[in-house]
C-alpha cells in the first residue's frame, strides 16, 4: 500500500482537490459530516483503480481524477448508510459519523453525497459513463437489502452468499476499473476484462474482511472483532462452521446467527479458528485474487500494471 499511495499521490491530490472542491455545501452540516467521514482515513482503493486502469491503458486527463472523487463519494455515502443500518460505533478506529451526529445526519448527508456524485457524472457528458455508476449504485442497493435479508438466516449457502458480497462489495470495485478502462478507449473485450478484475478483486477483499472480523488486530482493522456476529450476518466463515464443523460447534454457531449478539462470542471464536474457517475462506479469496490476475494477461507491461498485479495481492495477504 505504501508503493501504491507513492505511486499515486500526485494523481490523489487532484483527486483530492475535487472532493474538497464538490463537499462545499451552505448548509453547514452537511460539510461537517461529509469532511468528518472523508477525512477519517481508509484505502482510497476504489478511486485508485479508476486511476491505475485509466493509466495502464495511457489515459492521462482530468477526467479521470473526477471520475475517482465521484468513485469515492458513492462508496462514502453507502459507509454512512451502512453504520446506520449496522448500528456501527466504530469504522476506521474512529467514531462512525452516526455515532457522532446521528442517525438522521448521516443518512441525509449520504444521500447529498450520492446526488452530488450524479452531478457531477453529468457535468462529464459521458452517456457510458452515467450508465456503469447508475447501474453500480442500483446494485449495491440491492445488494444492502439482500444482505439485511440474510441476517438471522443461518439456511444460506455460500452462493447466496457470494452473490450478496458480489453485489454489496465487489459491484463498485468492477465499475472503478471499468471506467478507468473506458477513459483510456479499450475495445469491449478488454474493458470486460477490467471489469471482471475489479469484481474479483473486491470479493477478494470483502472475504478477508469477513477472516480479520475474527483473526485481526482491532486496532489495525478499526473495528471491533466480531461486529459481523453480533448483528446476525451469516459470513463465509461461520457457514463453514456450520457445514464442516462438529454438532456442537454448528448449533452454536446457528444459535448465533438466528439471534445475534455476543454472548458466546469466545465459544464461537474458537470454533471459527479450529475447524478451519479462516483457512478455508482465505483460500476462497486467493483463487478471487488469481482469477483477477488472470485479466490482466493482455494489459501492457507498465509500473501501472505492476500495481494492479501488487493490488490483487495485497488483497489476500493484508492484516487492515
């Protein structure tokens, strides 16, 4: 990550100066919890991989730094959305912004980041481009009520669950590098094989944010460990304790997710790290980041390229 933000800082500074430059709103609340969630750190890996595509295939305008702020200001408005939905109290080692200011403020200040961000997707003129992140957006939505569909239901099978994270998860990952793509004018062939590097690669980062939720360092991750089981959401790891794991590990496991909450949190700890979970699911997520690899055999050779090719591992190898 250190190598990639390098890379990239002259680029995420114009990014940057976008975001800061489309926050500004009179009423002053919204800039307060806006600036707040913005500020409050993260990977900028979305908007990076509007900038790495768009450069692997020679794309050097402005249009991509604004494509990268409008990336960066929908995936914000769906953490705001999704703390209120979570009951989150802590994203990133800080305070979620509805911690701080309320439900209501957050959910109000994500829906002005989500128009600002169609505003601005206009301004480009761009038919294609306003199709892919409109399409995205829809997606992700769906993808949030499947999700809380799922909650409580321990009857999920790994497919659902896939589908759920391909579309919460990895959708806005596969828009970022399909639209870098397009900025740099590929033939449909490769812009499908972005695209396809993108959605791998956030399944992949979506699977070990599901491992970390119960193997991470809460002070690397940001979180707490297990907020995923206190809410009831069925994750790749606690289905494989409920098929592979031994009668008593399985109905604990059930009990958790049907009711929620923490109390037998140590029990389902242990359970999760002796059956084999965490391995299991982080296989899961290498053969994610080999097939995202796989698109890149037609990508020029460049220290672009080389990024994404790093991006695909870091995704499996990270600890935050």
């Amino acid at each position: 990550m250190q190598a990639l933000q390098a890379f990239l800082a002259a680029d995420m500074q114009r990014v940057d100066a976008v975001i800061r430059s489309r926050l500004r709103s009179e009423v002053v609340l919204v800039n307060q919890v806006a600036e707040y969630i913005i500020d409050s750190g993260g990977k900028r890996l979305r908007p990076a991989l509007v900038l790495l595509t768009a450069g692997a295939m020679g794309f050097d305008g402005e249009a991509s730094h604004v494509l990268a702020a409008v990336i960066e200001f929908i995936h914000t408005a769906t953490l705001l959305h999704d703390d209120v939905v979570d009951e989150s109290d802590l994203r990133r080692g800080r305070d979620t912004a509805n911690a701080l200011f309320g439900n209501a403020a957050s959910v109000l200040v994500g829906d002005f980041l989500y128009s600002r961000a169609f505003q601005m997707m206009v301004e480009l003129g761009q038919m294609r481009v306003m199709q892919i992140l409109s399409d995205a957006t829809n997606i992700i939505a769906e993808g949030e009520v499947l999700q809380l569909m799922n909650c409580h239901n321990a009857d999920i099978n790994e497919q659902d669950y896939l589908h759920v994270i391909r579309y919460k998860t990895a959708k806005l990952f596969e828009a970022a590098a399909r639209l870098g793509a397009i900025l740099g004018g590929v033939d449909v062939g490769q812009e499908q094989a972005f695209a396809a590097y993108g959605m791998h690669l956030g399944t992949a980062f979506q699977l070990i944010d599901d491992v970390l939720d119960y193997s991470g360092d809460m002070s690397e991750i940001g979180k707490n460990l297990g907020d995923d089981l206190a809410e009831g959401k069925p994750t790749l790891p606690l289905l494989y304790v409920l098929q592979q794991g031994d009668a008593s590990q399985s109905a604990l496991v059930r009990s958790a997710i049907e009711h929620g909450g923490l109390q037998q949190f140590d029990a389902i700890l242990t359970a999760v790290r002796t059956s084999g979970a965490l391995d299991y699911t982080r296989q899961r997520a290498q053969e994610e980041s080999q097939r995202a690899l796989s698109m890149l055999s037609d990508v020029p050779d460049s220290p672009y390229r080389q990024h994404l090719v790093n991006l695909a591992q870091f995704a499996v190898d990270r600890s935050f």
